[in-house]
C-alpha cells in the first residue's frame, strides 16, 4: 500500500486501519446499492404500461400466495 494510501486512511480517523477499510467498503457498497435501485427503478418506468401491469398482478398474486400462508 502506497504512502499516500497509508495517509488518506489515516485521514478518516478509524479506530485501525481495518475499521476504516471495512467503513470505507461499507460506503460503496451502499452507494452501489443506490445506483443499481435507482438504475432498475429507470428502467421499470420505461417498461411499457401493459409489461409494467403484467408484472404489478403477478407481484400481487406472490403477495397473496404469502398472506394465505401466515
């Protein structure tokens, strides 16, 4: 690990380095998480409105399955 790297984690202040890491990992996974719901989302606006209906019923009828089965 470069020096540079060494200092930009020394920077963010975490008890260890391996605090830090798994902080800094934690971070961009949940930016990433973000992206790709905000990317499917996108794209569930763009399906057409009779593939957006299809796929809202069968959504309900899982939801429906699931209630009979509590």
């Amino acid at each position: 690990m470069s020096v540079e790297t060494q200092e930009r984690l020394r920077e963010l202040g975490g008890a260890t380095y391996e605090d830090t890491v798994v902080e800094a990992l934690d971070a961009l996974e949940a930016d990433r998480f973000w992206a790709e719901a905000e990317a499917a989302a996108a794209w569930r606006r763009d399906l057409p409105a009779a593939e957006r209906e299809r796929r809202e019923q069968a959504g309900a009828a899982v939801d429906r399955a699931f209630r009979r089965i509590r």
